[in-house]
C-alpha cells in the first residue's frame, strides 16, 4: 500500500464565516488526513452588524476565523478588502495572485461563481483568475512563480441556490457527517 502524499489546500471566500458554512466540513476532513490547510477571506467582515463600529466588527469577525481555522490546525489570513467593495481589478487580483503563490497550494476552494451576493460572486472571479496567474511570469505582483495550476473547487452556493433563486445541482457531494461536530 502507497502513502497518500500530504497536498497543501488553500480556501478563500469573501467574509469571515463563509469558509465555515460552505466548505469547513470538506476542509476538516482534508485536515484529518494531514493536508496542510489555509483559509482566506477576502474581507474582515466590517459591514456584517448593526451593533458595532465597522473596525470592532473587523476585529471580531477576523478573530473567530483564525479561532475557527486553529481548530482544524488551519492558517488563517485576511487579504484586507472591505465588504461591499470586492471588485475584480488589478489591485484585488495582485494581492489574491500574491497570496497564492506564498502558500503554493494544489487544491483551491472558493465561492460559487453564481450565487446570491456579488461579493461572493466576485471573489469566486478573483479567485479563479489568481490561480491561473500564480504560475505566470510577468504577473505583477509578489512571490516566485509556481505551478501546475491548482485545482479549483467550487462551494455550494449560499442555499444552493443562483443569483435568481434557481436551484444550483451540485457535480460532487462529500459526506461531512463524521465532521459535524
């Protein structure tokens, strides 16, 4: 019997608690298998209360992902954009491109492309454009170039639903249910 070589996972979603809700139990049990795994949220959630002070909201939020990816053995990082203002530009696709290559991952997850909220829509853009341009020479950005392009997984839509409230049927289902604790 071979040994199954430990791959390093990356998943980056827009908001704090996204990675949680839509692709935690895949990514826990990846990590039980001894994956190195890293979790990246476009934003800090600023804009995700009523209650609070964008920046206090940034601080919470960003500090229950990094709690919630230490129970996984999971590295946590927050590629500092705001809520509402994700945009797929140069400056978003550098800093996303950039982070790629400092983890070189083999597998990506990310937000569904078609999905309730432009936020998770346009990251899920980011994203998918970041690992192609991971291993490109000439990108402008930081860190060495890597390849081969990484495989690029997509989450359930929030309710498994599209942008127009249509059912998205999903091609791969992974059973979770020894995860869910």
């Amino acid at each position: 019997m071979t040994s199954n070589p430990s791959m390093t996972i990356a998943a980056i979603c827009a908001h704090p608690d996204d990675v949680e809700f839509l692709c935690g139990g895949t990514l826990t049990l990846l990590a039980r298998q001894g994956h190195a795994i890293h979790i990246a949220t476009m934003t800090g959630g600023d804009k995700g209360t009523v209650s609070h002070t964008r920046e206090e909201i940034r601080a919470i939020r960003t500090s229950e992902a990094a709690e919630a990816a230490a129970v996984i053995g999971a590295e946590y990082t927050c590629l500092g954009f705001e809520d509402m203002y994700i945009a797929y530009d140069r400056v978003s696709l550098n800093r996303t491109t950039a982070y790629l290559r400092s983890v070189r991952p083999q597998i990506v997850f990310t937000t569904s492309p078609s999905d309730y909220m432009v936020d998770h829509e346009e990251s899920s853009r980011i994203v998918r454009s970041a690992c192609f341009a991971g291993g490109i020479k000439n990108m402008e950005t930081e860190g060495e170039p890597f390849e081969p392009i990484p495989w690029l997984y997509y989450a359930d839509a929030v309710d498994g639903k599209d942008l127009l409230g249509a059912p998205i049927v999903p091609g791969i289902y992974v059973d979770i249910s020894e995860a869910m604790e």
